[in-house]
C-alpha cells in the first residue's frame, strides 16, 4: 500500500515526466537495499486520496506513475485497483517489481495495466536464497519468460555489489537474459539506509568494475546489455 510518493521525477519512467510512488512491504531482504525501511514497514500507509489530487492538479504536465517499493505485488487487489485509477486520467503507469510473483505480473498484462515494467534480477538464480532470503526461484525464472513473451516496453536490471557479486555472476545472468529487450547493470551506491552495510560496504562501486562486465558481456556476442547510474 502506498507510503509516500515523489510528486516529479525525470528518471523513473524513460522519456516521461512521472510521479514516484513507494509501496510499503518486501519478501526480500537483500543487503544493499537503500529503501530498506519498507521491507517490514511499521509506519502509516498514505490515504491515497491525496496522490491522486495531485495527479489532478497536475494533469498536462505529469504523464506517468511509477510504482515502486518494497515490492508493490504484495498486495495485488490493492495494487490493481490503485492503477485502474492512474488509467482512469489517461496517465501510462510503469511497474518496478522483483518478479517474485509471476501470477499477479501476468493478471495485471492480461489486464492491459501496465506500460513499462522494470525488473530487477538481484543475483544468479543459485544464489537467490544467499543473496534475497527468497528460495523459490522458478518464480524469478517465469516472470523473466513472461516479460520476454509480452508486448510492452520492459528492462531488468540488477544493482552490482562486489561484496555480493563476483564477475562471473553478473555475466550469468546477462546470458540468462541475453535475448531480452534490455539488460541495465547499475553500481551499488552506499546510503545510511542500506539494509546491512556489514555485508553491502559503504563504499561505491567503481565504473571499472561494470566496465569489465559490460567488455566481456559484448565479447560473448550479448548486445542488450547497459550500463546505468544510481537505482
């Protein structure tokens, strides 16, 4: 349900000025987190009432929401009805999600509810339950192949964290995913509020390090991948 949103943001939704909207609740608990205050959130949940006035104040110059957490499929009735409501005003909605539930990703496709996905694949399959705390990763696996099999516009991508991630790992998935439309790998940035700074480092992640990635990712022939900035 929704925490907070960020009422303009030029980097959230390619090509689209958008609201930011954050979705308290995560089945993760990946170590480099920086929204790490929503995975168990404790606070109060916005009364969403007060986003969509100011969706309507600012019609004509916001054309995008995007939906974001914590994970917002957590609560998929809540999830739905809130973007029938973005639709309603003609806005175009973008979806970032951990593809931990592939049912609630296709119900929402089928429904024509979604314009822009963006999912991140947080580490190798094998070692989704060290890295995330999430052990189901056929779950992972099928919302890769429904995004792959969809008709909109969608990226995964994964934050790269070399106390996490060796070399080897982020090539593995840029194989798993080399014929997505788009493969984003972003370096791990350290915030106070990242889940566990013991295990993530509170030091950036040089551009050497995703350049290397990114050298050899190209050698092998894998031509989606990119380089990002910050998530």
């Amino acid at each position: 349900m929704l925490v907070d949103f960020m009422k303009i943001s030029t980097v959230d939704y390619p090509k689209k000025i958008a609201a930011t909207c954050f979705f308290g609740g995560c089945n993760f608990s990946c170590p480099f987190c920086y929204n790490s205050q929503l995975i168990n959130f404790k606070g109060s949940f916005m009364d969403d009432s007060i986003f969509f006035e100011y969706l309507d104040k600012r019609k004509g110059i916001v054309d995008a929401v995007c939906i974001t957490g914590g994970e917002p499929t957590l609560n998929e009735e809540y999830l739905t009805e809130f973007i029938k409501k973005i639709k309603n005003r003609s806005l175009v909605v973008k979806l970032d999600t951990n593809g931990s539930r592939p049912e609630v990703l296709q119900r929402l496709l089928d429904a024509d509810l979604l314009d822009y996905v963006a999912m991140d694949v947080k580490a190798p399959l094998e070692k989704y339950p060290q890295i995330t705390g999430f052990s189901d990763v056929d779950k992972i696996r099928r919302s890769i192949e429904i995004l792959k099999n969809s008709n909109i516009d969608y990226e995964f991508r994964t934050t790269v964290n070399k106390n996490l991630h060796t070399v080897e790992d982020i090539l593995n998935i840029a194989r798993l995913l080399k014929d997505a439309k788009l493969y984003v790998i972003k370096p791990y940035k350290y915030t106070p509020e990242v889940l566990n700074e013991k295990i993530s480092g509170t030091e950036d992640l040089e551009i050497e390090y995703l350049q290397e990635i990114y050298n050899r990712a190209k050698q092998e022939g894998i031509d989606n991948i990119k380089i990002g900035g910050k998530v």
